[in-house]
C-alpha cells in the first residue's frame, strides 16, 4: 500500500525500481541528489549515476550524450534551475534532436516555502511547454508519481516532469489507469469543472466538498499532462459545465491556465478562471500552507472561483 509521502521520495524509490528492472537507465545529478532523492540510486546503482555539480546545464548534455549512446538518460535538480540555467541545453541538445532524456525535476512551485523566490519555481511549465518534442508532466501524489515515472522510462523521447517538496496525500488508487496526455476524473459534476495539476488536485477536491455542501456540483480533473494536453477532457468540460476552473502551484501566465484557455478558445468558448500565482514572485515563508493561502492558492480561492464564474 502507497503512504503519504513527498512525490520525490516516490521518484528516488521508482528509480531504484528501474534500475533493477532495466540496466540501461542511468541517472545524472546537480548535487542536491538528498533533496532530488535520487541518491537511492545512487547507493544501489554507484557505476551508473553521474554526479555533475552544480552545473545544470553540463547535466543536461551530460544526459543527452548518454541518451544517443542508447541509454536511457534521468537527469534530475530543482524545477527553477532545470528550467532556466540547463534551458538551452534542454531545447537544444535534447528536445531539438528528439534525444531520449527524462528531466525529473523536484521543489516546484511556492509550496517549498522557506527557499525563497530564488528557489520557487513557478515558471518552468511555461517555459517547457513552450518547447518542441517536449513531454511535460506534473503529477499530483505518489501513486501518479510513480506511474509517471514508469511510463516516461517507457515512452521514447525526450519529458520534463515536476514534482514538489512537500509530502503528497495519496488520491488514487493503485489501479487508476495512467495515460500520458489523459486527464483522470476524480469527481463527476454539472456546474463546474476543475482542472488542477501537482498540489492543487488536493486543493481542487477540498474546493468540491465543501461547494458540494453549498448544492454545486463540481467536476474534477486530474490534469497530469500538461503538454500534450487533454484536449477532448477540456471540450467536454466546456460543453457539459457553465465554466472551468484551473489551479496551480506556478504562474498563471503560461501555465495549465494558459495551456486550457489556448483550447477552450480554438475548439469550444467557455468562461475560464485561473486560479495561481498572479504574475507576481512569493516570498520565504516557514509554513507552506499559509504562504499557499498568502497567495490564495488553496481550496478556497479555488471555491471562491467557481462562485464567482457561477455568477458572471
């Protein structure tokens, strides 16, 4: 049985489970490999995990080389480094040659609170959704963490995916059916629909119970995947409920809001409301549930969404 625990605890033991499985997977490091967890691999597997301090963006072409020897490269630091310092490299000597790496990054958003702005990444899924041949995930507890994780070693080609600090409640089964680019439906509803990412899933359920309890109904969506998006999952939920709601733990330019919004405006107009961080940066905080509530990036910002979209 899956306990609650932080989803990069459950990507350093997924790690150690590829490895056994596959002698192929290597693992590249920037030297926080306690934080990243990958140092589980590490002690496993010492001969093929490749430490190359701090120094992103060597990694990454570091991992890129590995990956066109026909190894199946994971190369892993905080969200904000790997989407910014190791940027370049990512765009070009992975993603522009379509080179098998999986950039697992760990410490996203405003949840890792005491860090800081520097260390709070809540910009790299705009960045990296942005770039061709990119895969980009951003799993919601240790269940979908570890399927994730699973299937990107599977899947051919190269995946950023973000995971946060802060330990995870367990939402789903260890049957729920994973699919890269499929949305999971966590609540059926008429009213409103919420599409949620990382952390915020949690939120969005908290924001449907206690909007259950008011007589709204409201529809609740996994949004794993956010490049290549759900895009039947949003039409639906655009021609089924009077409004959509988006919620992450990341800036509300460019993100899962701008991804949703780019959809609902092509293939079917509905009012959308976005809920995260609104284009300013946070501030240090010891608890990252009141800086997540600071920032009105919680259930309730979330229900006082829905509210006000039910209203307009």
């Amino acid at each position: 049985m899956i306990e609650t625990q932080p989803n990069r605890v459950m990507y350093g033991r997924t790690l150690v489970e590829l490895g056994e499985a596959d002698e192929r997977v290597v693992v590249f490091e920037a030297d926080i490999a306690k934080s990243t967890n990958t140092y589980r691999f590490q002690q496993r597997f010492p001969h093929r995990f490749f430490q190359a301090g701090v120094a992103e963006l060597n990694m990454v072409c570091m991992a890129a080389g590995a990956a066109s020897a026909g190894l199946i490269p994971f190369a892993s630091t905080f969200c904000v480094f790997a989407s910014m310092r190791a940027c370049e490299g990512i765009r070009t000597s992975i993603a522009y040659p379509r080179l098998n790496v999986k950039i697992v990054a760990t410490n996203a958003g405003v949840e890792i609170a005491g860090d800081g702005v520097t260390h709070q990444g809540i910009e790299d899924i705009a960045i990296m959704r942005a770039i061709p041949n990119l895969t980009v995930l951003s799993p919601s507890d240790p269940v979908t963490t570890r399927l994730a994780t699973l299937a990107i070693a599977r899947m051919e080609g190269p995946v950023y995916m973000r995971l946060g600090r802060q330990p995870a409640p367990v939402l789903h089964g260890e049957n729920v059916e994973f699919v890269i680019g499929r949305m999971i439906p966590l609540r059926e509803g008429q009213d409103v629909t919420v599409i949620a990412t990382g952390n915020m899933v949690q939120e969005a359920l908290g924001a449907a119970d206690a909007l259950s309890a008011e007589g709204i109904s409201v529809r609740v969506l996994d949004c794993h995947t956010i490049k290549p998006i759900d895009e039947e999952a949003i039409v639906r939920a655009a021609r089924e409920t009077r409004a959509i709601i988006t919620a992450e733990d990341h800036n509300i330019v460019g993100g899962l809001g701008g991804a949703v919004s780019e959809v609902v405006a092509e293939r079917h107009p509905c009012r959308v409301f976005r809920v995260g961080l609104r284009d300013v940066f946070a501030s240090s905080g010891r608890d990252s549930r009141r800086l997540l509530a600071h920032y009105q990036i919680h259930a309730e910002a979330i229900a006082a969404a829905a509210r006000r979209a039910l209203l307009a």
